[in-house]
DNA sequence: GTCTATAGGAGGATAGAC
DNA sequence: GTCTATCCTCCTATAGAC
C-alpha cells in the first residue's frame, strides 16, 4: 500500500507523463506475472518471461519491481483487496434466499471473468500461504466470520436449516472456483474444450438450486420459529 | 508402463536385492517428488530438493530417472489409475441416498489421506493439465460419463430431483477437494492451525446433509413417477 | 526511462571412478 | 548401484552507456 511519490501533488488527474509510462509498463508486467504465476507458481516463473510476455526488456522489470518476491506480493495485495467482494450479498437484512443465490451467481461471474487471479490464489494456497502476512490472514478470516454470524443468525431465526456455516461457506467457494481453477475437469466433464459462457450460467442454476434446497427449511419441518 | 527386466523371472516372490534396492529407492524418489510438486509444480521443483528430500545423491535420481519429466508422468500415471475409486460407489443398483452419502465420505477421506496427491493433481490442473495424455483425458471423460448416466437414470426414476448431473459432480468434486488442495483457507476458516479428524468429520456431515437435501425429491413434489 | 552486457550463481544432466 | 566432479545452460540481479 502507499506509493504515491510525486514531485508535485495532486492537481487534479494532470499526472506528468513519466507518472503514465511508469503506470503503464507496471500494469503490463503485473498482468503477465499474474499469469504466469497461476500457472508456474512463483518459483517456476522467470522474470524473463515475464518481460517478454509483458514486451519490455528484462531490465526494465527490474527497474520497476526491486526483486521477484516484489511483483509477487504486489499481486496478493491487489487481490486480497477484493477478496471479499462478493461476500458483501451476505448480509443480515436479506432474505437467504436470494442473497445466497446473488452470492453463488456474484462468486461465479469473478470465477469466469477473473480466472487468472483465482488460479493465482489457487496456486498460492498449494505453496502453503507463505506469502500471505499475517494481517492479510486476519483478513480473510474476519470476514469470512462476520459472514458466518449472519448465516448463523438467519438459522437462529428458522430461515435456514441447521447447517454448519463455515463448512457452507466452504462449500460455496470451493463449487464456485472450481470452474476457474479446475477450468479444463471441468470442461472435460461438460465435453468442451473450453468453457462457455451457457456453461456458467447452468453452474449457477445447478449449485443455487442444490444448495438452496439444501439449506431452506423444508415445509413440514421446524426451526425454533417465532412466528 | 512395462518396466520389468529382471535377468531371472519371475521365481514367486524372491525379489532380487538389486530389485528390492531400487523399488525402495524409486519409492522415496516418488514420494519426495510429489510432495515438492504438490507444492512447486513442475518447473519449480529442482531435482537436487528431490534428491536431498530422498537422502540420495543428485546423481541417483538420474539414475533412476531419465529427466524430471519421467518422474512427473509416473506420478500422474499412478494418480489416474486410482482416479476413479470413489465413483465404484455410484452404482445403478443403489439407493442414490446411500450411493452419494459414501460416495462423498470415500472422497473426503481420499483429501484426508491423500492430502499431497490432490494438491499434485491441482497443481497440474494450473499449469493448464498439459501432462496429461489423450488416453489419460480419455479415461476421466469415460468414467465420469458413466457415472452421470447413473444419476440421470436417477432422475428419471423419480429417485432424485431434475439437477444437472454434470454440474453435480463438480460440485462433489471442488468441495470435497477444498479441503486438501485449500486447506490453509479451510483451516482459517475454521480457526485451526491444521485440519484435524473432526473437521473432516464436519465437513462430510455437512456436504451429505446439504447435498442430499438440494438432490432428493421434496415430499409432495413429484417427478415422472412409475408407481 | 531504456536497454546491452555481464557478473555470479544455480539448475538439469552426464562422465566416469569406485 | 553409488557418488564426486563437472559441463553448459539459464537465472536473478546489477552496472552503466545511451
């Protein structure tokens, strides 16, 4: 966080040229690392691919990135902050029912539109997380536990089922990655060579319908109701 | 496959020392190798850590092996033969009730278990499943067809309510892998270090119980019945 | 800000003594 | 079968001309 460094602040979006170079060749390569980083994992991306994908001389991403490790947890950062996002359909004063089904539909647009960073992530967690900091754990888990509490109390008040919340929640990433991170089992499974976007949209119905009908009291069955 | 040349044959079980001293060597080879794999992938894992992690000399390695990608594809080789284990309990004639409940308590345990294989799969997934041979796709497409006619005759026995078998099985598939391929998210998420017995437990009840209630038919509701 | 050249080291793989 | 020494390539990172 924090890297503004101008020689003379803010006047307005007047940002001197070099200011634009330096924006544009430092988005160029973060989106060729990002790639290659979902798909090698850090240690088996070269920073000369990296510049090559990104068409600048390798010394030039050196010049805007100190070291590897840099261009890496630029990356995570980036991420993290819209981690949650999708989270946010979560919330108390909604009916479950459509927020989880706006929740499963949000979860799995970023799964088609932002494969890359999904299977970036994906390929952190099989390194263990190590690049995650301790703040951004906490992250991660504050949020998923303010989620947690709402899906809890919404069972408390007889709108769900008695289901464990955290395993839910699990469930829900996990089904709604998959088509992301898993992206060619599954286009095998579905016989395509890729995935489409009529393919998006049945998950979607798939896993809403399932978990719904799995989550929603049933007629005939009794939450501790107050009605 | 076909690797056999021993100079006497086959004489019942007395192995050759020579023959005991390279199954065990190959042995900490591939385990070694799986593991790193599972975490680095392919280009990220260096043979001399293969080597270090099976106590052998780098030299060794290459004496079992002719390259790295030699060690790669028996991993994936003798992953995909066992692919398809957990699918035997998705049988035409079982209950779909019990069929899917075993069927997720077999893969769950797999994740358990076989925590590195998973990860190892995962990763190969990532990097675009470019190691897999036409016959190895061939062989997931055939079996996971197989079983999709099993849940579709289901279906149309009224067994089960009208849901996309396909997208069914990657659901089953992406939460029961979560737990292995992400576990540092799902130990996060549950305020662990590490999974333990019990979460797995959880885990299991609470897949069962949602995907169960999302699959068979609702009382009162009815599909295209025989009775 | 751009880029060539190169240091310094690590990686995959092999030769060949034991 | 075991292992040291080594080849040659490629990598991260930097120096320094333009």
């Amino acid at each position: 966080m924090a890297r503004e460094k101008r020689a003379t602040p803010g006047r307005k979006a007047a940002k001197a040229p070099e200011e634009r170079i330096r924006a544009r060749n430092e988005a160029a390569i973060l989106k060729a690392a990002v790639n290659l980083f979902a798909r090698k994992g850090f240690d088996g991306t070269r920073i000369a691919e990296i510049a090559k994908a990104s068409k600048l001389p390798k010394a030039n991403v050196y010049y805007y990135f100190e070291t590897k490790e840099a261009i890496y947890a630029r990356l995570i950062e980036r991420l993290l902050s819209g981690w949650d996002s999708a989270l946010e359909h979560i919330r108390a004063d909604r009916e479950p029912r459509e927020a989880i089904a706006d929740y499963i539909a949000a979860k799995l647009e970023y799964s088609r539109k932002n494969a890359v960073e999904s299977r970036f992530f994906a390929n952190e967690m099989l390194r263990g997380g190590g690049f995650l900091s301790r703040t951004q754990r906490r992250h991660i888990q504050d949020v998923t536990h303010e989620r947690v509490e709402v899906v809890e109390n919404w069972i408390r008040e007889g709108k769900l089922r008695k289901i464990d919340p955290k395993h839910l929640f699990i469930m829900l990433w996990a089904s709604t990655q998959f088509y992301a991170d898993s992206a060619e089992v599954a286009a095998m499974t579905l016989d395509r060579t890729s995935l489409r976007r009529t393919d998006y949209d049945n998950a979607r119905d798939t896993i809403v319908d399932v978990i719904l009908g799995g989550c929603l009291p049933v007629a005939g069955e009794h939450g501790p109701t107050n009605d």
